[in-house]
C-alpha cells in the first residue's frame, strides 16, 4: 500500500498580512515540496557589498603570511570568529580609480569605481558618466525573483548635484551602485523608511498619518498581522513555528529600537548618545540588521551599502578619535593619526563582523545564511594618504552556497584587475559571462 505523504505547502513568496503591514515569511522547511529533502531545496545566493572610504592603515590591514594559516592583524580581529567564512584578497586593483591623466579627485573615482571597475568622466554637470555596476548587472539577472530587486544604502546622505571632490560630481562621491553608466541610484539612508520599505503594506506607504499615529499609540507593525500569524502558526510543525517566533521577535525587536530612535531626546540623552558613539554606531548595526532581515525574508539578493561617502570627514570622537576619518587618512606617517585610522578601521570591521556573526546564527535550510551569501567589504583606496588604487584591502565573506573555498588569504599578482574578482562571482552565481569592464579573466582559486 503506497504511504501518503503530507505536508502543509507554503509559497516561498508568501506574506503575513494586515492593515499597513506585509511581512514576508523566513525560509521554513514547510516551504520545501512534500517529496523533496530539505538538503536538494533550491536556496538562493543573497549578495551585499559593503563599501568603506578613505582606504586603510594598510600595514595593520594585510596578513603577511598567505593560504589558511595567516594571522589576525589588529584591523581585522574582530573578525575571527567567523574566520573560517572570509577570504582576505590582495593585490587588486581598479585602474578605473586611477586619474589617467584627470588629475586630482582619487576619492570621487575610488567610490564612482568601486562596482563598476570604470573611469568616470571628469565633470561637475548632468554629463556624469561611469559604468554599470556589479550589482546592478546581478538584479538584472534574478531581482524578478524577489519583491525588492536591489537595495542602496548608506549612513550619510549628501547631494547629487555640483561638485564634491577636485572637479568631479558629487553624484560620484556619493553613490556606488550605477543602473546604467549615466543614472547612478540614490540610496536610503534612514532605517525607518527602510523598515516601512521592507515590512509595510506598499499601498499604505504614503500614509503618513497612520504612521505618527502608530507610532503614537506605540503599536507594533505586528499588531496588524497577528491574526494571519496565529492562523499560520496553528498549522506549522514545531521547528517552523519556533523559527518564525524566532523571526518576528528580531522584526519587533529591531521595530522598537528604530522608534525610539524617533522618540523626541532631552538634549543631556543625546549628548550621552553622542558620547558613546551610539548614533552613528546604532544607525550602522540598524541598517546591517535590516540587511539581515531582508535577507533571511529573501526579498531582495543583491544590496549595497556605503559606510560613509567617498572623502567623508565624519566625526569618531566616541573612539578616542580627534580629527575627521578624512583628515586622519591622510596621516602623513604620523604616530597619532595612525593609530586613530587603526580605531576606524577596526570599528567598520567590527561592525561587519556582528553583522557576518548575525548571518551565521539565521538557518536557512540546513545551512547558515552566511553560507548561502557572498559578502564583499573593502574601500576604493589601498593607502589613503597616498590615494593608492591599487592592492585594495578586499574580505569576500561567506560560502556562497557552496562555491567559495573561504578561510584563506590570496596574494594576487600586482595590478590584477578587481573585474576579475567580480566575473568571479557572477559565475558562482550562475550569471556566466565573457567580461566584465576591464577584466581579464576570472579568480580560480576563491
């Protein structure tokens, strides 16, 4: 007699539904067919990369030993506990961020550069032209598969008009991803509108009013779907129940910091914020949760995130810091200055490392969302003070699903192109493709 085998069956692309809310669902394992193992379920790759301006004290920055054994250089330690899950990469370069006779404006071309590997025209007007970046070719390819084909973030804002670095547009400086070679994307960077761009009910988006009410009356956007979770919750097995309590506690949890964060503030409660660095560093780890969230929801696979403009002179006084991340770049070999940019470049690891830390903690059937994902941090600039393009500091993070052999360091010859890290990583995402930009072959051994 054949056995009958049931299962509930859940759309991968459903949502928990209320008035003002759409949430989508994390990967349950009642999502897989009735016949098929969790193990043969087809997981997508998600893709984020994570720039960081004004390049790195490089000497605290590159392993001096290469492959699997190499040591943990102050800039990096936060790094290893998920050592096994990044690969450092140097010796690439972006000849793109180079002048090639244009003189000045090495920031504005390290972030115009940075996931498009081209040379951006030279100009303060609307005739801004660099290239399509790397992620921009990825949502192409598969951002029909989610709700949000890409995301682009960044922790400051900053106009897209005149000029902000020697000549060069202030749309260079600002932005990393590019559409096509003359429409870069403006990106977000308010967690809360972020959070309403992931978790509300897209119709309901512009209703500002029921939002200040909400936020009034200091209800969750969990209110709204509760009634559709209890009726999910009463057919789901005892794993996928705990995994989706699990999942709409961090929504919540990460709801709740982001509105007090609107809370009006005495002024000494933001001085104590501003003092510990919590603005800054609670609006970074915000936006790196919410990068998680949309992640393990699957609705979006590809996201780009600037950790501060191209040149930025953003304050870290809550590091011990005196002068601007700029200003203490150019250290002229100064003692002082480099052990300040030591403190910043161990910071936006630091962050980063919670984030990967995060990513391994989510299952994402049978293996961690770190595993299913290709994180890839780094800046434009090698040295900052001398405004180097070349021997970038590199982390690819993650298994991509299978296809990074990670845990390694790489020494690449000098002046490899870092197009060829990115057609790389195109074909472990199964986008195969003949170049990209200045590329001249792929990156066999990550």
């Amino acid at each position: 007699m054949a056995r009958i085998i049931r299962r509930l069956s859940i759309d991968r692309r459903s949502f928990l539904r209320g008035s003002g809310a759409a949430i989508a669902l994390p990967f349950l394992e009642s999502m897989v067919p009735a016949l098929t193992t969790p193990g043969a379920a087809n997981h997508p790759t998600r893709c984020a990369f994570i720039f960081a301006p004004n390049g790195k004290r490089m000497e605290h920055w590159t392993p001096k030993t290469k492959g699997s054994g190499f040591e943990w250089t102050p800039s990096r330690r936060a790094l290893a506990p998920v050592k096994d899950q990044v690969l450092v990469l140097s010796g690439l370069t972006i000849d793109g961020g180079r002048a090639q006779g244009d003189g000045p404006g090495d920031h504005a071309r390290a972030a115009a550069s940075f996931l498009t590997c081209a040379h951006p025209r030279k100009t303060g007007g609307s005739d801004i032209h660099a290239g399509k970046s790397i992620d921009q070719v990825i949502a192409e390819a598969i951002g029909q598969e989610t709700a949000i084909a890409s995301l682009e973030l960044g922790m400051d804002g900053g106009r897209r008009a005149g000029t902000c670095d020697s000549g060069y547009s202030c749309a260079y400086s600002n932005t990393i991803a590019w559409k096509s070679p003359t429409t870069p994307i403006a990106k977000e960077t308010r967690a809360g509108e972020l959070f309403r761009r992931l978790f509300g009910d897209p119709d309901d988006l512009r209703n500002e009013a029921a939002r200040q009410r909400r936020l009034e009356e200091r209800k969750s956007i969990l209110d709204f779907i509760l009634d559709d979770a209890k009726s999910l919750r009463t057919k789901l097995p005892g794993v996928d129940r705990a995994k989706l309590d699990e999942y709409l506690d961090a929504v919540r949890a990460l709801e709740r910091r982001i509105d007090d964060d609107q809370a009006p503030r005495t002024v000494e409660g933001a001085e104590r914020l501003l003092a510990r660095g919590g603005d800054r560093r609670d609006r970074m780890q915000r936006m790196f949760d919410l990068i998680a969230l949309a992640f393990q929801a699957d609705l979006v696979r590809t996201v780009t995130f600037m950790l501060g403009n191209a040149g930025s002179n953003v304050s870290h006084r809550f590091l011990g810091v005196s002068e601007g991340h700029h200003d203490t770049s150019h250290h002229g070999k100064a003692t002082k200055k480099l052990d300040d940019l030591s403190k910043i470049d161990a910071f936006h690891v630091g962050e980063l490392a919670r984030f990967l830390e995060g990513l391994q903690s989510i299952d994402d059937g049978g293996k961690s969302l770190l595993e299913r994902s290709m994180i890839l941090y780094g800046s434009g600039l090698g040295d900052g003070n001398g405004h180097h393009h070349h021997d970038l500091p590199i982390l690819l993070c993650g298994g991509g699903n299978g296809k990074l052999r990670s845990g390694r360091h790489i020494v690449y010859p000098k002046d490899t192109p870092m197009a060829d890290l990115y057609l790389s990583m195109l074909d472990k995402l199964g986008l195969e493709t003949k170049s990209f930009a200045d590329s001249r072959g792929r990156l066999s051994e990550i």
